[in-house]
C-alpha cells in the first residue's frame, strides 16, 4: 500500500483554510473514490485528472485509489484540487518523487490534456497561507494565470506553472533550466481614465456635495428628473476618491479574486459597481449554498451605485442598512456561514416622482400628492437615515449647455482638494470622518455654543433621529477639512444641514 500527502486550501468566505490532499492506493478492483465533503465539481475530477495524466504520458494506477480531502467537515468545491490529487497519484504510485512535496502547497484545475487553467481565490490562499506561519513556510505551484495576482502577497513564494508536465519536472530536475523559477510581480502604475469633471456642465451644487462626500466618505442620494446628470455624476465620483492605500488594494483585490474578476491592470483602482433595479437581495449583498460575494462586497473600498434606486424592491434595498453601518456582511446558510468585507460609498439617483418631472420648469408633471408619497415611501426612513447627503440636481437651462457654457472644474484639481482634506482625516484620527464612532465625535467634532444652538434647532424642525444628527456633525467635519479649518463653524453646519433637506422639501 503507498500513501501521499499534499497541501492545498479550501475557501470559506474571505477564509482559505488549509486542506490535507491524502492520496491512497490499495489492491482490489481498481476504482477511483474522493471523500470529505466534495461537491460536484470536486467528484468530476476523477475524469479529469484521469484525462491528463494519460495525456500527459503517466500510468494511471489500475488499483483501488481513495483521495481524502481532510477536514471531512469542511465542504470542497471547485476544480482547484486537480493538481494536487494528481501529483498525489503520482507520487503514491512512485512515478514522481515525494520528497519535496512537503514544502509546497498547490491549486489549479486540469484540462484533459494537462494544461493548467486559472481558478478562483489564488489572492485569498496565498494570503491565508502567508498568515498562518505554522512550521517552515511553504510555496506555493498553480497555474501561470494567477501568478500576478497570488505574488501580490509580499514575501509569498510563487511558482506558476503552464502544465502537469512543468509541475513534475520541477521535482526531478538536477538544474535551474527545468525547475519552476520564482515569480516577480510587476504591476502598471496605478493611472485610471476615469471620466472628467470638466465635462460637466452646471450642477455647481451637486459638484460640490460629491466633493464633501469623496472627502469623508459619505452616501449620497441624488434627487432629479431625468437627463439632469446624475448618471454623469456618478461616473465621475470614483476619479476624486483618495488613493487606494496597500490594505484597501489587497482586501478589494481578495474579494474581486474570489470571483475570478481580479486583474492585474485595475491593481489599487476604485471598484465602481452599477447593479441594474432588478437585482435581487442575494445578487447585492452576497450568498448561495457556498457563499459568494455579491455587489456590495464587490464595492468594497469604492462606490456602489443605484440608480433610479426607488425601482429597487424595497426589501432588496432594506438588506443593506446593517452593512452599511458595520462594513460587514455575514452570510448564514444552514450548513456554514461566511463573512465578507463591504465598506462601500453608496451614490444613489432617483427621480422626485412616478413620472420624474415634479417641480420641472416645464410643468408636466400631473402626478398626485399620494402618488409622490407612495413614491418616495419606497425608500424606507432607516435607509435614508443612513445616506449622508440628500440633493437635488436640476434640469439644465439651455443657457448653461453648448458651446458657449462654461467648463466645469477638472478632476484633478478637485482630487487634490479631497486627498489634501483626507490626509488631515488620517492624522487626526487614522480614518475617514465618515466611520468616527460616537466617542470619536465628541473628540474631533466639537462645536462652540452658537453652533450647538443651530445644530439642535435644526433637528426639531425637521424631526431628526439620534443617527441623522450625528451624520449631520460628520459632514460638517468634512466641510470644515475641505476649508481647512480646525473647528466647525456655523457655516460648515449650515451648509452640512441643507443637504438633508430635499426630500423633506419636495
């Protein structure tokens, strides 16, 4: 009887933990059996391996094979462990040496004819592997396409590999021609042609609130009818976000790897992410019987925007209240439960009624009173406690487009504005003003008497709750960090007001 080891990783959510890929060969009537918990794809990999290493010129034991995927009570999925059940094979069956295997650990999926093919999560298995520092650290082998994205752990050991075949004679080479060479990332310099503010027309107010909420990281909700620019707006929002600092990258990259979306060319790049309104609540935040991400998760460390977010089924949007709050999604399933980052920026547009033309200079709009409430009733007050400024953008008057308007601003000088305003953010406090917990406000957004006075008149009369006043103080910060004014005064508190104030108006 021969028995092989390897190492591999499993995925559980953002976790990879690792996996003892347990390769055995008894006498009986040949038969090929893998145990502990594989799903579909795991148990189709009998015929593919099978495929490759006769292709690949290898004998295919003609005995009793068990491959054991321990722990048995973690559940396996994807074709990530052809490479090792193969090499197990082999070495089991004495056809490859076992005694590296020990320092390596391996993923990639087996074509029939023993090509490697990329595979999910590379970003999140390197990374888990760098962490768990148990014993002597090891390598890491799998297939050349994810070698760039796995090398984005530093100091991880990558080793890519085209086919089977480059795997194998890696551990019988006797020189450095035949064995798998060490992979050196090198990544594009992170420049992105977003789309320009200066092609923008007008909207001076709308300009300058996004540029409050690129500054703290705040929500926004755009309130128009339609072909105002709000869409346009929102476009242009990720280009005046501060740079992706090194853990922002790595954690978006690790989300967008899990679902076989990372590219090397969008390294430290905004995700910007647009669901169309028939999404559903698993499609936004994340599920399925082996947890994925969904939109939210996918935004993490950039902008999830919904526009006309009022034709969202109302409970597909109520889902996102908590994770708005904590940047956390905890997926539940009956089996297992997965947690996934999802500190996003939410910019959302909507229409200020069915028809989308209430208060247009045009007056075609016949909608009723009750039509308008039942409209705006679709989001629901929790949701909008939780959106940090609420404007309006207005229909463009003919003078101010063509020709002869003038230009708006371009985006980089309004993201120097932002990352100069982010940079005080960091020093003061190490994070954005819009994540600051109630004990932080107290510290950082202290307010003189007569801005007290304003502040507290202002949630009378328009009924706020507790989280509606303390958002309304983290804007005002963030105006004050725009002016460059160590103190909020009562104008940053003016200005922060006015934008809670259209939907209550309208």
């Amino acid at each position: 009887m021969s028995l092989a080891v390897l190492k591999s990783r499993a995925l559980a959510g953002m976790e990879a933990p690792e996996v003892s890929v347990e390769v055995h060969l008894a006498n009986g009537l040949p038969s090929f059996t893998i145990v502990g918990l594989p799903d579909t794809e795991v148990k189709e990999s009998r015929d593919r391996v099978r495929a490759a290493l006769q292709n690949c010129g290898f004998e295919m034991p003609a005995r009793r094979i068990t491959v054991n995927l321990a722990p048995a009570d973690l559940p396996k999925e994807s074709g990530r462990f052809d490479l090792p059940i193969a090499l197990g094979i082999l070495a089991a069956s004495g056809q490859l040496s076992g005694e590296q295997l020990h320092r390596y650990e391996f993923a990639g999926e087996l074509s029939l004819s023993g090509q490697l093919r990329p595979i999910r999560g590379a970003l999140a298995m390197t990374f888990a592997m760098q962490r768990s520092k148990t014993g002597t650290p090891r390598a890491f082998i799998l297939p050349h396409a994810n070698a760039d994205e796995a090398a984005l752990v530093s100091d991880a050991s990558i080793f890519p590999a085209h086919t089977l075949l480059e795997v194998c004679a890696h551990f019988a080479a006797h020189d450095s021609q035949t064995a798998l060479q060490r992979h050196q990332a090198s990544f594009p310099s992170p420049i992105f042609p977003y789309p320009d503010f200066a092609e923008v027309q007008g909207q001076q107010q709308a300009r300058r609130a996004l540029e409050v909420a690129a500054a703290g990281g705040h929500n926004v909700l755009m309130v128009g009818p339609p072909g105002a620019g709000k869409t346009m707006l929102a476009s242009r929002f990720p280009g005046v976000l501060p740079p992706m600092s090194e853990d922002e990258a790595l954690e978006s990259a690790a989300v967008h790897s899990l679902c076989g979306h990372f590219k090397v060319e969008h390294w430290k790049r905004r995700p910007y992410r647009a669901p169309h309104q028939t999404a559903s609540g698993v499609a936004l935040v994340g599920g399925g019987n082996m947890p994925r991400p969904g939109e939210i998760s996918l935004a993490h460390c950039g902008v999830l925007f919904l526009d006309e977010i009022a034709e969202f089924d109302r409970r597909v949007l109520d889902v996102l209240r908590q994770p708005m709050e904590s940047g956390l999604i905890t997926i539940s399933r009956a089996a297992r439960q997965a947690e996934f980052p999802a500190r996003f920026q939410l910019i959302a547009a909507m229409n200020p009624c069915p028809c989308g033309y209430l208060g247009h200079i045009s007056g075609r709009c016949r909608c009723t009173p009750d039509a308008v409430r039942r409209y705006h009733g679709r989001l629901s007050g929790p949701l909008l406690d939780r959106i940090d400024l609420q404007i309006e953008v207005a229909a463009m008057p003919p003078a101010a487009l063509g020709p002869q308007a003038v230009a708006g601003e371009a985006t980089q000088h309004i993201a120097a504005r932002v990352a100069a305003a982010f940079a005080v953010q960091l020093v003061r406090q190490g994070k954005a003003n819009q994540r600051l917990n109630n004990a932080e406000l107290e510290q950082h957004c202290r307010l003189e008497q007569h801005g007290e006075r304003l502040l507290h008149g202002a949630m009378l009369r328009l009924h706020w709750s507790a989280r509606t006043y303390h958002r309304v103080l983290r804007v005002a910060r963030s105006i004050a960090d725009l002016a460059g004014s160590a103190a909020i005064t009562p104008p940053h508190l003016a200005e922060a007001i006015q934008y809670r104030r259209v939907l209550q108006e309208i």
